[in-house]
C-alpha cells in the first residue's frame, strides 16, 4: 500500500515536525463527548470482501462541491432539514486552493471535497476536530456527511487500535506469547523458502546470485524497517536469508517475522514458476475501486469502493480500502510454507523450526501485520512523509498527527486482507459476509 521507494530513497526515519497551532477559533464552549461508544473486540470487525463485487456496484456518488451551497457565504453547513428549521449546524468553512490572499497559500488539512479543503469551524465537535488537525490523512469526501461519518467511525475505533499496538508490541519481547511465536516461525519459514528457491544460484552461480537476486531485494527490503538500512537485526536476518546461512535466529531476529514475509513476497516476483503465478496472483486481496492515493493531490477517493461502504455502514473505521500490503505478507508466508513443507523434512536443513508452527495464527498474523502497518515503521514513516510533502505543495499545511494517526490501515481493512488472503491460499471457500 505504500510506495517502493528505492534503495537511499529514505535516507532518515520521518521526524514530526514542531506542533503546529491551528489558527481556527476554539470551540466556543461546545461540550462534546465524541460519538457514542461502543465495546469493540476482534468480533466487531467482521469478515468483509476485498475482491471484486460488480454485481453489488452501487450509483457513484457525485461531489457535491459545485454546488452553490457549498460556496455560500464561504461556508458549508453539513446539517438542515427540509423546512428551513436547521436544528444545531456544524459549520466547516472550505477553501479551494489557489483561491486564497493574493501571494498566500491557502490553509489545507488533508481532508477534501472535490478540490476544496475542508477546515475546522468553532461548531465542529471536539472528535471531529480532532480527526481533521491531528491526523496525517490526504482523503477525498463525498460531502460533509461523509467526513462526519468518518471523524466518528475513527473517533470510536482509535483506542481499540492503539491498544492493538501497544498489546503486540508488548507480546513481541514475550517468547511465550503468540504473536512472538507466530513471528519466529515467519522468519524461519522464509529463510528456509528463500535457500530452497535459490540453492542452484548460489551454489552454481554465486556471482549471478550477488547480482540479480540481493540487488533485486535491496532496493525493496531496506526502507521495510524504520531506520533501515542501519538497523542490525533487520540486516542479520537479511543476510541469513539472502546468503543462506543457517544457525539459531536471536530473539529480536525472531521478531522480524512480517518483515521476513514481506522480503518472501519479493523473492517470489523473481521466481514464480508458472503454476506459481497463477496460484499466486489469485489470492491477493485489494480494493475494489480506490480511486488516487494519498500521496497524490486532493487524496485517496474510496467514495466507490465496495468494502469501504459497507465498513462505514457498520461503523467500522476506514483509511485505504482493503490491505494489498497486508495480502502479500500473508499469501508470501503460505506459498513459503506449502513449499518448505512440500520439499523439506523436518530433520533436514532449516525443516525442523520451519515446522513449527503456532496455534491461533490467524489472530496472532492480524495483530503482527496491524503492527507493522500502524506502528512506528516503515509504512507510517514513509505516508507520513508523502502525505505531508503533498499537503505543502497545495497549502499551509494546518493538521499534523502521530505516526499511529497516519493513513496507512485500519484494523478492519488489515483483518480482512489477512483472513481473506489465508482463506484462498488453503483453497478455503471465500466468503462474503455483506451478501
């Protein structure tokens, strides 16, 4: 989901620049609490497809943003019934840029209608507020309810996530713990896949190997850790791996275990057989119609996206549509196991910790794959940086978040790449819960 940048392209980790002070009025006294909590666990976010659906495509929704309305008095009001009788209104001034002072650039905050920037406005509840100054999010918006329904969904679910953070990371120093074993076991898994798929080249033509192989991975695997190159254990394992080395992985080694599938996933654009490709090429999981990125300007359109949809309508947090990333870190460690477990005994080279694997996997694979995605790694650090390059190129950039509040993934969108990705690697049927 985030951009290959080349080997050097990201020479520093993403450092957060200085905590900008909105220029927006206060809240003027509006006591607001967030949207209405609701108790969320692993079962809240259900299985929802990321495949193609185009039986169930709905009517575009058109930007609403030439609308006269949306131009009236420099404002739009998100809220009014049909009788003039408005009730509250939460007013959010836009401002398309480029059609600010003269010689100023005009305030943007990542948050899009069309071509307009969505600002805050002292009417605006705190959550949202909160969603539009302190994220680092490039999102194109159907209308303001749209937005709305966004800033509440993330509002709700951001704890539930950062707990997921904070819990893996903490259960990755646990040897005993799940994810902890699930990650070992990646990595040995793919050390083992990466030496059987490339013996003949390194025992006949090392030279070749050095040259087509490491070169290829290189340029993939070195901005996948925050810091990397330079990050020892990151390049330990890669060695182990690339060179085929064998011996004990160490426990922080033993931690790179979607890092690991991630370099299998690269590995295996280079040598994928034909009844591999198929195979392979089939079980990834994306989105439907995501329209842009949020790297480009005005954002990401996920207005059309089927899953996104139907995510939202259950209040379900969303950032960037099913997880492509997240597909490939676990279609890579299944075509890794079928093909260890396929040509390897457990007692012969690698085999034996190749074997081993952990029970609850799927969970333990979610949490270690929504790690990666929202913690402080390469996929936030690299958006991060897009995003806020973007953002100064159009405007005065006004919103700045934590690399956790960064539009990479969210859990749902993780969950169902991972779930839906196993399920067509093991020939499981598939199967879609919004149906």
């Amino acid at each position: 989901m985030f951009n290959k940048l080349g080997s050097g392209s990201v020479k520093h980790q993403y450092k957060q620049p200085a905590k900008q002070q909105s220029a927006a009025p206060k809240n003027g006294g509006v006591k607001h609490s967030g949207p209405p909590k609701t108790k969320l666990n692993e079962s809240s976010f259900k299985h929802v497809s990321g495949h193609e659906h185009k039986s169930h495509e709905h009517k575009t929704h058109k930007h609403s943003h030439s609308s006269k309305s949306h131009h009236s008095h420099g404002h739009h009001s998100s809220s009014s019934s049909a009788n003039g009788h408005s009730g509250k209104h939460y007013s959010t001034h836009t401002q398309e840029p480029g059609n600010g002072a003269p010689g100023k650039k005009p305030d943007v905050t990542g948050h899009w209608i069309g071509k307009q920037a969505i600002l805050p406005d002292e009417s605006m509840p705190k959550h949202r507020r909160d969603f539009l100054l302190k994220t680092n999010m490039n999102t194109q918006y159907s209308s303001m309810k749209d937005f709305n329904k966004r800033a509440d969904n993330w509002s709700r679910d951001r704890d539930f996530e950062k707990g997921k953070v904070e819990s893996t990371k903490a259960n990755l120093n646990n040897i005993h713990s799940n994810e902890f074993k699930q990650s070992a076991h990646m990595a040995h898994t793919q050390r083992a896949d990466f030496w059987l798929r490339n013996q003949d080249m390194l025992q006949n033509s090392p030279a070749q190997y050095q040259k087509e192989v490491k070169r290829n991975l290189d340029t993939s695997l070195h901005y996948i850790r925050s810091g990397a190159p330079g990050d020892k254990n990151y390049d330990d394992l890669m060695h182990l791996m690339i060179e085929g080395k064998q011996g004990p992985l160490t426990k922080e080694q033993s931690k790179l275990g979607i890092e690991a599938a991630m370099a299998g996933h690269e590995n295996l654009q280079q040598k994928r057989n034909q009844e591999t490709d198929g195979k392979y090429g089939k079980t990834r999981m994306k989105p439907d119609n995501r329209q842009g990125h949020s790297r480009q300007a005005f954002g990401v359109d996920l207005t059309n996206d089927y899953a996104t949809r139907k995510r939202q309508d259950k209040g379900m947090h969303t950032l960037m549509g099913t997880s492509g990333t997240s597909s490939d870190i676990v279609r890579s460690h299944q075509m890794a196991l079928a093909n260890v477990k396929a040509k390897l005994d457990p007692n012969q080279r690698f085999g034996a910790d190749s074997f081993k694997t952990p029970g609850e996997t799927d969970m333990s694979t979610t949490n270690l794959t929504f790690n990666f995605m929202r913690g402080d790694s390469a996929p936030t650090n690299i958006t991060a940086k897009e995003i806020d390059y973007a953002l100064n190129k159009q405007g005065n950039r006004i919103s700045q978040g934590s690399l956790f509040d960064t539009q990479t993934h969210a859990y749902s969108e993780v969950k169902e790449a991972v779930l839906g990705s196993r399920d067509l690697a093991l020939d499981r049927e598939f199967t879609d819960k919004y149906k």
